[in-house]
C-alpha cells in the first residue's frame, strides 16, 4: 500500500487521518498495527526528501558522526548497553512507549530521544541537571515542519510528516520545551494529535521560541552503519531510526525478541535506544511509538512494552538511508541549591 492508496484506506476506515482526513486518537495506532499484522506498507510520517538531506549536510559543520567519532569508534564492539533504563530510573517508572495521533512520529522518536538523553547525562555523566518532565513532541514537529523546513528551506510539505534532519536542526539551533505549562497560556502537560497538526502547519509560537533556545540539543550528527550507531548507543546518544525499513509483526517477537524485516516499507521513525553486540546475535533494541499493545511476544533483559530488537544488518540498512542521527550534549535543567527556612 502505498502513500495514495494508504490514503484512501484511511478514508474508508476513519481509523487514521494522518495526511488531513478525519481521525479517531484512540485508533490511530490500531489502524497502523493492523496495517502492520496484514503486511502493508505503512505511512507513519516520515518523509525521505533527498534534498532536506542534502540542505542539512551544507549547513553542518561536521555533519557525519565519522568525521567526529575518533574517540568513540569501536567501544561498543561485543558490548551491550540498555539507555532506556536510565530513563526508567529517574522517573521511577516503567517506560510507557508514545502512541502517536497522527502522522509526526518522527517528534515522538526525536522526543523520546531527548528524554532518554537527558535521563543518561544525569546518571551515567553525573550531569549537574535534574529531571523536570518529558520533552513536548508537538513543539518538535512545529519546529521541523515550519520553522526548518518551510522557512529556512522553503518546503511546503502538504498533510502530515517531515524528515528525521529537520527535526535534528530544530533541537539543535532552537531547542526543545517540555510537558509543562508556559506563559499562563500553553499547556503541553498532555499530548495531542490535533496540537500538533495546528501547530505543524503554523509553526512554534513566537513567544515560545525564546523559551525553547535555552535548552538545546549541543550535537546532532548523521550516523551511516551499525558499527556507528552501536557506539553511540554504547557511549549513551540516542539515535532515532527515520527510514522505510518494514517488519514482520504476524506471530509477534520470536524467541530472541526480534522483529524480522518485511519487504513492504514503513516510512516511519523509531527510537534506538539500547544494543547488544554479541558474536551470536548482535542487535539493538527499538522503541515504537504506536502505544504498548501493538505487539507482543518474548523479551528479554527486561525491554520495554512496545519495542523489539532488530539484527545489526536491518540497523545498517536504516542507517544507509542517511536520515538517522545521533543526539547528544542536551543543555537541560541544572540543579537547583534550595535554601529552606
């Protein structure tokens, strides 16, 4: 099924409405699971638009973590490390994965990322920071859509989506904010698919991009292999997946947790967020953003509801798509020193 036709399903069904039809949020991730279980290809919001990818290189000093990564390179060989529990652990909970309303996965992996992100520096660099909330996704897409892509770029991309580089450049020169209140006027505590398609078409607020520039993401880079993405995850960056790699999801996870690849495409993002690199084996493990239900099967070392594990050769393949990108260096919430009397 390809993007025309996916549109026509999701007219006839009203399960999804992710290119402008209307749409159900309780749904939206039901109509992708099944499109996933019947082997379809999936439209989830990921645009591959060569020329983006290519603005983004022009405007990146050092735009491949290869031209970086000398200090890196090779320390996640036959190692294994889970990031996600970072963030499990400063939050006290288990991860819950994202269910995403409409087509703007790609803020949810970038959002995700960040959160994990910050979660890593506060445990594992003994960063001077403290956890405040989760990153706002809608603020993601409106900035990738339209403060990046429409008018820096002068994309006008009609209906949902945009490419893993744009929403990159937004948390790297803009920033991000969380799910909090601003101003007495913007309340981003709860998620919603109709914000985000409002603002995706408007942009950030202006009286909001301030706020947001306080709290930029330091480093964003194009990784090209697994080997690259491997030590990244290994070193604690993110990496969200933005390709159209499909998968199998018929008979959910096999024994070892692992989804096998479809050969009908997903044009979708997905968070990267730990790895496995035994000799038997090596993978990573994958965070969705469809909710915690839409597949099932075996885990292992105590992976979240809603992700799986892809081999090292399907990751190598996402990576060559050249729209993946590690994250690092969040500057988010210091400490704060309270003087109580």
């Amino acid at each position: 099924m390809d993007r025309r036709n996916f549109l026509k399903w999701t007219g006839a069904t009203a399960l999804t409405g992710f290119l402008g039809l209307n749409w159900s949020p309780k749904s939206a991730s039901a109509g992708l699971t099944t499109l996933a279980y019947q082997g379809d290809s999936i439209y989830a919001g990921w645009l591959n638009d060569p020329q983006i990818r290519e603005q983004f290189i022009q405007n990146t000093k050092n735009p491949y973590l290869s031209q970086v990564n000398a200090d890196i390179k090779g320390t996640g060989k036959g190692q294994t490390a889970f990031l996600w529990k970072f963030l499990e652990q400063v939050t006290g909970r288990p991860l819950l994965p994202h269910d995403q309303q409409i087509g703007d996965c790609v803020s949810h992996g970038y959002g995700l990322g960040v959160d994990i992100l910050t979660a890593t520096q506060i445990l594992k660099r003994n960063s001077p920071q403290r956890w405040i909330a989760k990153a706002a996704t809608e603020i993601i897409y409106a900035g990738g859509r339209i403060e990046i892509a429409k008018k820096e770029y002068g994309k006008n991309w009609r209906g949902d989506g945009m490419t893993g580089t744009v929403a990159a450049e937004f948390v790297k020169r803009y920033g991000i904010l969380l799910r909090q209140k601003y101003l007495d006027k913007w309340d981003f505590t709860l998620y919603t698919g109709q914000r985000a398609r409002t603002l995706g078409n408007q942009g950030v607020p202006d009286e909001l991009e301030p706020l947001c520039k306080v709290h930029p993401v330091g480093c964003v880079t194009l990784v090209q292999s697994w080997e690259e993405a491997r030590d990244c995850i290994y070193n604690g960056y993110p990496v969200p997946l933005c390709s159209n790699q499909g998968f199998n999801t018929r008979g959910g996870r096999d024994k070892d947790g692992f989804l096998s690849p479809s050969r009908n495409p997903w044009n979708h993002c997905m968070l990267l967020a730990g790895m496995d690199d035994n000799p038997v084996r090596p993978g990573g493990l994958i965070i969705n953003s469809w909710g915690s239900q839409w597949i099932d099967g075996p885990k292992r070392y105590e992976q979240p509801d809603g992700s799986f594990w892809a081999d090292a050769s399907v990751i190598d393949r996402i990576c060559k798509q050249q729209d993946t990108v590690a994250l690092s260096c969040y500057a988010g919430y210091p400490r704060q020193q309270l003087v109580l009397w």
